[in-house]
C-alpha cells in the first residue's frame, strides 16, 4: 500500500512540473507597465504527443495587477491575456508557432528549438505606469496553461469536468511596493 501511495505522489509531482517560468522582469518601459518573462517546457513528450494527434495547443498567459487592500478584495488597475497557437504541419511534419505581434508563424523541425524562439522571451504590455499609486502594495498574478485550442465550445460545455489542458497550468505572483 505504501509503494502504490509513493508511486501516485511521485506521477503527482511529475505532471505539475509541465511549465516552468524563466526570467520573471516587471519593468517600466516608456511609462507602460511591461512583464518579461519567458516559458519552458519540461514535458515535451506530452506536447509533442498532443501535438502528433492532430491538437492544436495554445499557450495562453494571463497577467493581472491588483492593488493589495486590507479590509476590501483586491482591486484589478490593470491586465493582459496573450495566446500563442502552437501546431504541427501534416505535410512538411515540421512544428510552427503563431505569436501574436508577427505576421509570419514560425515554423521548425526541432520542437525544443521553435518553442525557444517562440516563447523564449514574451513581453506582455499590462497598461499604463501611472494608474499605479506611490506608497501602495500591489501584487502581479501570472498564469500560464498549455491548452488544445481546438476543442468545441459545446463539447467543453457538455463535458465541463474535463480538462483540456495538454499539461497542467501553472501561476505566479509577485508582491511589490511601489
């Protein structure tokens, strides 16, 4: 019983460490509040199988500021949500990325390669610098999740105990005073 308990823990532990965070930068850059960061994969036979399925993935970041209060909730001063679509080519069996800000996807052989260049380095622009108030706490929330993009809304709704992810989602936060 012992051994089974350890076995399912370790899986346990495996699964969530399917995205990791690299790099986590707040900036203020020409008066706009900016995240950097960049997303590795760690699971890559997961996705790759995803991907070999015929799945459409998408990686999709949600980055928020909230304006910490002590008797009140949070309040939200400013947020983002990017989605990168991430695919494989039937044809060429090459891997291609679409990022929102390029006109041309990217496309490669070599899916740890193309994940590098495509999500290696995201900048995600938040709003302006000045909606934040000197003297005050705040807190920035980070997720990201690796998810099939591809599914139809009435089968997420008719099976809305599923999980679409290909891997788990992962969260961040950074406190800060300003």
């Amino acid at each position: 019983m012992l051994a089974l308990v350890l076995t399912l823990a370790q899986a346990g532990t495996a699964l969530a460490q399917g995205l990791d965070l690299d790099n986590f930068v707040l900036d203020n850059q020409e008066g706009r509040i900016t995240v950097r960061f960049g997303v590795r994969v760690l699971a890559l036979d997961e996705l790759e199988q995803a991907l070999s399925d015929g799945s459409s993935v998408g990686l999709v970041c949600k980055a928020f500021v909230y304006r910490k209060r002590t008797l009140w909730p949070d309040s939200e001063i400013a947020g983002t949500k990017l989605v990168s679509l991430l695919r494989k080519r039937g044809l060429d069996q090459d891997f291609e990325a679409v990022l929102p800000d390029e006109k041309e996807p990217l496309r490669d052989r070599d899916l740890p390669v193309l994940l590098e260049k495509a999500w290696g380095e995201i900048n995600l622009d938040l709003g302006l610098w000045d909606t934040l108030e000197p003297g005050s706490k705040y807190s920035l929330q980070l997720e990201i999740s690796l998810t099939r993009v591809d599914v139809p809304v009435w089968l997420r709704y008719m099976v809305f105990f599923w999980s679409w992810d290909v891997l788990p989602s992962t969260g961040y936060r950074l406190d800060f005073d300003y």
